[in-house]
C-alpha cells in the first residue's frame, strides 16, 4: 500500500478533542456501533474517514430538527 492510499486512524482522545465531547461519549458511540474502530490490543483507533461520515450522519440526523428553546 502506498502512502497516498494509506488511511489514517485517530485515537479515542483525539477523536474526542475533534468532535468536542468526552472519551466516554466516543467509548460509547463505538460500543454501539455509530463509529467503527478497530481494537489493537487493549486501545482502539477510530479512522479520520469514518468520524467524518459519523459527523455527516449526524449532521442530516438534525436539520430540520427545531433549536433547543431556554424560555419557559
């Protein structure tokens, strides 16, 4: 496999820095099965392209979807 075509993978920490949520929400999103990772040996690494998709996933998932509204 070349460079060019070699994908890259992120780790659970970086993955959570990305998306601005805790370790314990990506943990989950992959126990679930919203993000695929791949476990080597007791750590997991998430790819750049699949966070993307899971972003654009959700991203569709709320438009159209009425903003959280504070008044009472």
């Amino acid at each position: 496999m070349n460079a060019d075509k070699r994908e890259s993978f992120l780790t659970v920490a970086e993955v959570a820095g990305a998306m601005r949520v805790s370790t314990a929400t990506v943990y989950r999103l992959v126990k679930v099965r919203e993000i695929p990772a791949v476990r080597f040996g007791r750590s997991y690494r998430i790819s750049e392209r699949e966070v993307g998709d899971y972003i654009a996933r959700a991203s569709l998932e709320t438009d159209g979807q009425p903003e959280h509204s504070d008044d009472t």
